[in-house]
C-alpha cells in the first residue's frame, strides 16, 4: 500500500496504541511517541497483541498485519515529529501534561500540520489558545478501542478553521470512520446525552420509584441494547461521575450533579463491574441475585416506564440540535454508532413529537426543574402542520435546523 501520509501520535496507551493502529492499518506512516523508552516496549507489546487479534478474527492477513506493523516507529524524540501532517495527542487527562504537550508540539510540526488531542473533558478550546496558531487545532474524540469502535467525535472550537474541521474529518473518513462534528462543549454529543439519561435512571432507582431490574428490562424493552444501571456499573460510577461534574459545572444544570446515591456508590468504593458491587453485585459468570443498594418500592411507578426516561432524553436531544450544537443526523449517528442506542430521531419519531411533548410538559410541571424545560424545536415539531414532514426535513437537512420549515 503506498504511503498516504504520516501522522504522530503522542501517548501510546490505551486509546494511543488503537490510534496509531488506526492511521498504519490506513496506510499512513506513523510516528508513535513517549516519554519513556519502557512505554515504548509495552506500545509495542500493544500493537502486536491487537493486531494478532484483528488476525484471527479475519480482518487481516499476515502480510498486511506485517506491513502494517512495519508503518509504525517509536520514538521518545518529539523532534522526529517534524514532518508529521497530522498529530494526535492522547496522553493522561490532566490538563497541564497536554498543554505541555501542545507547547512542544507547536514548536516543532510544520505550519500545515494538523494538530489534534483526544481529550475526553478537557476544553479543547483552552489546549488550542495556547499554541501559536489555534486554528490548526481539533478534537478527535476516539471511542475506546479506537480500531474497532466506528465513531470519532470531532470538536471544533471558535478558533478551528472549517478547512481544519473539514480536513480533519476528511483524514478520519479516509481511515474508515464515521466522524460527527460538534462545537466545544463538555461531553460533546455522546455522553452529554448519554450521561445524564443514565443519571436520571440512577435517581428513578433512588427515589424508589422502580425497582432495578424493572428499570433495566424497561429500558431494553424500548429498544435500548443494555439496561441503564447495568450500564452505569460497566462504565463505572468514578468515570459517571467524573463526566457529571464536568457537565455540571459547565451547564449548571442541577440534573447534571451525581444523583446522592451515584456519590455514595463512589464513596463507598462500589465503583460497579470493577469493583465487584454496584447497583448489582457481581461473580465470575455475570450479575447475582444479591439486593440492591435501595430497598424495594412502596409506591411503585414502574408503569411510567420507559418514557419517565426516554422522553426526558428526548428533550435533551431536541434541545442539543435546536441550539445548533450538532446537526439531527450527527446525534442519530452520534447515539447509534458511539453506544449502539437506537436513533433518537427515530424514538421520537416512533412516540411522535405531540406526545413527547406533552409527557415532557408533565415532567417540567411535577419538578419545576429548568432543564426539564420542552425544549423549543419539540415545541415547533408537535405544533408543524405536518409532524412527520417537519421530522423529515430536520433529519436531512444537510446544515442545521431548517427552522423556517417548522410550525
Ligand atoms: N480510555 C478511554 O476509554 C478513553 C476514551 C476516549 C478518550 N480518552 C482520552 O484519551 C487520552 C488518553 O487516555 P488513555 O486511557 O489512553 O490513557 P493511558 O494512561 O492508557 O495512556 C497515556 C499514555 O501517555 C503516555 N504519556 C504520559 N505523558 C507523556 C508525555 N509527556 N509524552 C508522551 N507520552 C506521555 C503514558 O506513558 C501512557 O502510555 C485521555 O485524554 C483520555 O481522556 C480515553
């Protein structure tokens, strides 16, 4: 395969390695860097191991793992990084590391090169201001593993310029991924709707309103591939919770805070799936029978499920896409590709905008709570003359809402 270009990438962990892999299974050259010559040993020792695996699941042969294997050098050298067009920064979220990072970066890639960090929370905007020219500047948000996860979420900030986004999105594209775009915010598109949904389904359980497993059974009844908590304790309450507070702090939406018992799970070191004990407890062969963490209900309102959750969800969706934050078709995408959930654009479709609107309304009402609010582009879909079309209309639109088009 003819060299299609060369790219760094800084941090060969976890989502480094993936990353690298990525670009050399593209036929790109990739220069891996770290700080230690023993990191190299173990990115390696990564690179091998995956790629025997992408191998014997037949997604490579011998000969390409071979060559593939062969486009990746590793370096602890930030200055063999000069010639890279494009750079991926993945090194620990602390957010002096990567703004060291960028500095040495900046100071050594060419005036064209593209400059990229994987960040999951931090501001990129802030990474991007601190170098010499900002507008070279993304996120690529991988999801974890990078060479098997189709999903990257590129972050564009008010510095980008579209001809970064756009080539960014191009290379990604190239390397076969789906690339959706969003502006920078905390939690991007996936885990600002994923998060706080999961968030509400931990408080549902909570306040006693329905037992665990309904909860869970409700939600994969509506199409959904896991049951919130059970997803909740797979992802882990430290990760949660973490994402929560930077949502939290971001928005000040008070349905952005860890629901008490998330912070008590925390606390209590019942971290989920790692640790053995979350919402369930767990053995070698899967979840056990053992209660839960809240007793059961005395006034159950598992009948509500599952729109108590989904519409909730919809709304964010709706408020997410009305603010211009990302067009509908990258939040479908966004949601299907980045945690297999069903197309939220769909759901509503499926429950129909007056009648989201209308449980949303009740919502607002019961807790008076400000980003329970309808938001305004459901507010315009229920009341369009035709639902359907409006729906249509939002999903195709190639830029954002076509709001001339809605009731
Ligand atoms: N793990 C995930 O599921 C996931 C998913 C999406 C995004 N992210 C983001 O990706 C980034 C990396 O996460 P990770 O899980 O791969 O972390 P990790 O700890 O597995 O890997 C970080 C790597 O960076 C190296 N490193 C540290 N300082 C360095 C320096 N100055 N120069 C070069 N290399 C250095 C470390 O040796 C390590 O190999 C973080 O920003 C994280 O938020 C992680």
């Amino acid at each position: 395969m003819a060299e299609r270009g060369r790219a760094g990438v800084v941090g060969l962990g976890a989502m480094g390695s993936g990353i690298a892999e990525v670009f050399a299974r593209g036929g790109w050259s990739v220069v891996g860097l770290e700080e230690q010559p023993a990191a190299l040993d173990r990115a390696r020792q990564r690179l091998a191991t995956s790629t025997a695996r992408a191998v014997e699941r037949g997604k490579l042969d011998d000969a390409g793992a071979q060559a593939l294997t062969a486009r990746v050098t590793y370096t602890t050298d930030v200055a063999d990084l000069a010639g890279c067009e494009v750079v991926v920064e993945a090194v620990p979220e602390v957010a002096a590391l990567k703004q060291a990072v960028f500095a040495r970066l900046d100071a050594v890639v060419g005036p064209d090169a593209l400059l990229a960090t994987n960040t999951s929370s931090l501001s990129v905007t802030a990474l991007a201001a601190g170098t010499s020219d900002p507008s070279r500047v993304v996120g690529v948000h991988f999801f974890n593993p990078a060479p098997v996860q189709p999903l990257v979420e590129v972050i564009a900030t008010v510095l980008t310029a579209p001809a970064t986004l756009q080539r960014a999105r191009d290379v990604l594209e190239g390397l076969g991924k789906t690339t959706i775009a969003c502006t920078d915010r905390a939690g991007f598109v996936v885990n600002a709707l994923l998060v706080p949904y999961l968030n509400h389904a931990a408080s549902w359980y909570e306040r006693g309103f329905a037992t665990r497993e309904e909860i869970d059974a409700a939600m994969v009844g509506a199409g959904l591939p896991m049951g919130p908590l059970a997803l909740l304790d797979l992802v882990g309450h430290d990760v949660t919770t973490a994402v929560l507070h930077r949502l939290h702090e971001q928005t000040g939406d008070r349905r952005h805070l860890p629901t008490p018992l998330l912070t008590s799970l925390v606390e209590a070191g019942l971290l989920g799936r790692k640790s053995g004990r979350g919402f369930y407890t767990y053995d070698a062969d899967g979840p056990t029978d053992a209660p839960g963490p809240v007793p059961a209900p005395a006034a159950s309102r598992a009948g509500e499920l599952p729109e108590a959750l989904l519409v909730p969800y919809l709304n964010d969706v709706a408020t997410m896409v009305g603010d211009r934050y990302a067009t509908a078709a990258d939040v479908d995408t966004g949601m299907a590709l980045g945690c297999r959930m069903p197309r939220p654009f769909d759901q509503l479709a499926a429950l129909g905008p007056a009648a989201t609107l209308a449980r949303q309304q009740q919502v607002f009402a019961e807790t008076a709570e400000p980003g329970h609010r309808p938001a305004r582009l459901l507010e315009q879909l229920a009341a369009a003359d035709d639902p359907d079309l409006a729906l249509h209309a939002l999903r195709t639109a190639d830029g954002r809402v076509p709001a001339g088009r809605l009731g």
